[in-house]
C-alpha cells in the first residue's frame, strides 16, 4: 500500500515530554546507582574494620568509626525516602551527595591511619564518578575537595602502627590493604560506570528521538498551515459550483435530459465529497466550520466511518469485520476518521479488487488491521516505513500519507506497523490504546 498523497493532513500535538523529563529520569537513575554503592561501601567498611582489628590485631577507634557507619547509613536511608518523595535529581543533589560520601571516607581515613591508610585510593573512585556524572565545575570542585582532604590527612591523621614491611610483599598487611583497595576500586568503576554510562547513552537516545519529533512535528504544522490555507482558498469556488449546479437542474435544457440530470447528480455528489474534504481539513487545523465534535461509541464511529468510506469510494470487493466485543463511548475524532481513511485509500489504490478491515480489542487497546491483495511494500519502504517522502509512487512530494498516519497514531500513544504477506499483498496493523479515545463514565454520561 503506497503512501496516498491526496489525504487531508491531520494536527499533530506537540511533544508531552519535554526535553528536561529526560534529564530528571537520568539524575534519578544514577542516584540511585550511588545509593546502591553507599550500601555496598557500609558493608565493605564493616568487612575491613573486622578483619583490621580483630583479623590483624590493629587496634582501631572502633566507637567512632562505627558511629561514622552509622551516619553514612541514615544518610543513604534519608536518600530513598528523598527520592520516594519527590524523585527529580539535579545536578547540585548529586554534587552534594558525593560531598557526604568524600566526607565520610575522609572521618574514616583520619581514624585508621591518615594518609599511611591503603585505603586513600578510594578517593579516586569518588572523582572518577564525579568526572561521568556531574557537571565540569562540579567535577573540579570534587577534585580539589579530595586533593584538600588528601593533604588534611597527611598533616592531621595518626599513622596505623604498621610495621614497615614493605619488603615482604605479599605478607605485608600494607600490601594487602593496596591489593585490596585497587581490586575494589577496579570491581567497583567497571560495575557502576557500566550502568552510569548506560543510563547516559540511553538519555542521549531518548533526546535524540524527541529531537527528531519535534523536527517531524514541526513539519507537519507547516503542512497544515498550509492545507488550512488551500481549503479557505477552495471554500468560494467550492459554493460558486454548488450554486451553480443547482440552477442547471432546474434549466429546460437539462431536466428534460435524464442522461444529463444522471450526471448531474454525480458532479453534485462529488462536489458534496470536496466540501467534506474542505471541512474536515479546517476541523484538523482547529478551524471548525460549524461542526463540532460530538459523543459515540467505537462501534458506532468505525461502522459510520466504513459506510461513509463504501459510499463515496469505487470499492469491488471489501470485508468489513467487527470484533470488538462490548462498546465502548467515545468522541468523534477527525483526525483518527482521517487516519483510517487514509490507510483505506491507500489499500484501494494498491488492490482495487478486494481489501479488508477487521477490528480487534484485548484489555487495553484495540487494533484495526486492513489488508489488501496488491503487489505489497518495498523492502526499502518497509525499511525507512513511515519516513515522509518513502514512496513507490514516482510523484514528487510523495510518500505523506503514512507520514501522517503514524504521527497522529503516535499522539494517541497507539503504533502502527506494515508487512508484506508471503501470499502477496500487504498488512498495515494500527494499534491505539482505548484510554486514548473513550470516555470515562462520567464523561460518558456528562457528569
């Protein structure tokens, strides 16, 4: 089914997310990703603690190294509650989150041995994490906070009593402690830059996208505008035939010629088709030409749509299918009307001997699946499906309708899909969800 050029264009509404949703959804996702290694850091710190002073038999201020634990812990138990409550991160919160983890590393450092502590190369975890997730300035800020407090504990911290083996290698618990805290750091930036990154690539992605809609969405505004202006244009000359048209039939000439009155009829019929035409293309644009919306039901809107649609296209052979089970109320939408017709048309132009329409439901959405018998899509249409300007027609400024179709589907929050069936022809699928188009009960009965 080519894309039909001819179909009124429909309006799109701009984009609901806006572009600062994303980055909420980021700085969400990678507190949450500090909030996980806060939790692996306690542990961590208890596991050393133990093994130090009891393991070793270095004496540690345990008190006061147990009541910092404690601190980190309520932090990072007052961090979940923050994010229940209101879950937008930004990038002072997470700024002043690595702060209290640089300050809670350095109350810990400053009671097990200072600057001598192995452990000092911690730091580099908490700038490296800065350096993926903050903003420039934030991220020298943290670099020169450590560099301070690196510097703070070589002038004020107590060194451990170690002995200085540094000569035995692996039986020296200074080397230990060094093999200990360059596994972890390494164990710990490969884990959670991984999903830091991800998060990352994914909001890159998800910006891309809405870029590229509203670039889309933008387009399509232009169109309408433009139709808008061309159905003011064509509402005169329109009227000038009607009118025209209606004093032929009463002319001598003319109402005494069956012949002449049959087509006469026929041009009256079209021009009444063109005027539909004018006036659902200026509904679209917001421009209502004394129509409004009004209350029905799916069933009662799909049946009118195909009955209007058998009416006034040249249609051989069309299977009509209804399964949508119990009804449903709903307002009359011009643009969904448009849509579907659309898809018909183009299903009619590529198979003008049989085409078919079933209707589906399941718990939340329904489905509306047309299907011809023409030569189907080609494989560079099905690649790019959708994309303005993917036509198999030749025309210039081809390949809209789809365009337009999948965009007001998109609106909605539905989908729409196409294949090619191996026993020849095409399936274009348009998925919408019912929340998009019924009415609530009290909607429904005006409450």
């Amino acid at each position: 089914m080519p894309p039909h050029t001819e179909a009124t264009a429909s309006r799109i509404d701009p984009p609901a997310a806006p572009l600062a949703r994303v980055d909420d959804a980021t700085g969400l996702k990678n507190m949450q990703q500090l909030i996980q290694l806060r939790w692996i850091a306690v542990v961590g710190q208890i596991v050393t603690i133990g093994v130090v002073h009891f393991g070793f038999g270095i004496r540690l201020p345990l008190d006061h190294m147990l009541a910092v634990l404690a601190g980190l812990v309520a932090f990072n138990g007052a961090s979940l509650l923050r994010l229940r409550i209101h879950p937008e991160v930004s990038n002072s919160e997470l700024f002043f989150a690595l702060l209290v983890d640089v300050a809670m590393l350095t109350a810990q450092l400053y009671l097990s041995g200072g600057a001598t502590n192995p452990f000092t190369f911690l730091y580099l975890l908490q700038v490296t994490l800065g350096a993926v997730l903050l903003q420039a300035w934030s991220t020298w800020t943290i670099v020169a906070i450590t560099a301070a407090c690196f510097a703070g504990l070589a002038l004020l911290g107590r060194p451990l009593a170690l002995p200085l083996d540094h000569d035995r290698g692996l039986y020296s618990p200074y080397i230990w402690g060094m093999l200990i805290c360059f596994a972890l750091n390494a164990a710990l930036l490969v884990i959670f830059i991984t999903r830091i990154s991800r998060n990352l690539r994914e909001r890159d992605d998800h910006l891309a996208d809405l870029r590229q809609r509203a670039a889309e969405e933008e387009h399509i505004v232009r169109m309408g505008l433009l139709a808008s202006g061309a159905a003011h244009e064509l509402g005169t000359p329109l009227a000038t035939l009607a009118v025209i048209l209606g004093d032929w039939r009463h002319m001598p000439a003319f109402r005494n010629d069956p012949e002449l009155l049959q087509e006469i009829d026929e041009m009256q019929t079209q021009l009444l088709r063109c005027k539909a035409i004018v006036s659902n293309t200026l509904l679209s644009a917001g421009e209502a030409r004394g129509e409004s919306s009004g209350k029905t039901s799916i069933c009662a809107f799909l049946n009118d749509l195909v009955e209007e649609w058998r009416a006034t296209r040249p249609v051989y052979a069309f299977d009509y299918t209804n399964r949508f089970g119990e009804d449903l109320p709903m307002v009359s939408d011009t643009a969904l009307k448009q849509m579907v017709c659309n898809v018909l048309d183009n299903a009619l132009e590529a198979s003008p001997r049989w085409l078919g329409l079933d209707v589906t439901r399941d718990a939340s959405t329904f489905t509306l699946t047309i299907t011809d018998e023409g030569p189907g899509f080609a494989p560079a249409i099905l690649a790019h499906f959708g994309k303005p300007f993917q036509s198999s027609k030749g025309r210039s400024g081809g390949g809209l309708g789809l365009y337009l179709v999948l965009n007001v589907a998109r609106t909605l929050g539905g989908s729409v899909t196409a294949r090619n069936r191996p026993e020849g022809g095409a399936v274009v699928t348009i998925t919408l969800p019912l929340a998009a188009v019924t009415l609530s009960e009290n909607e429904a009965y005006g409450r």
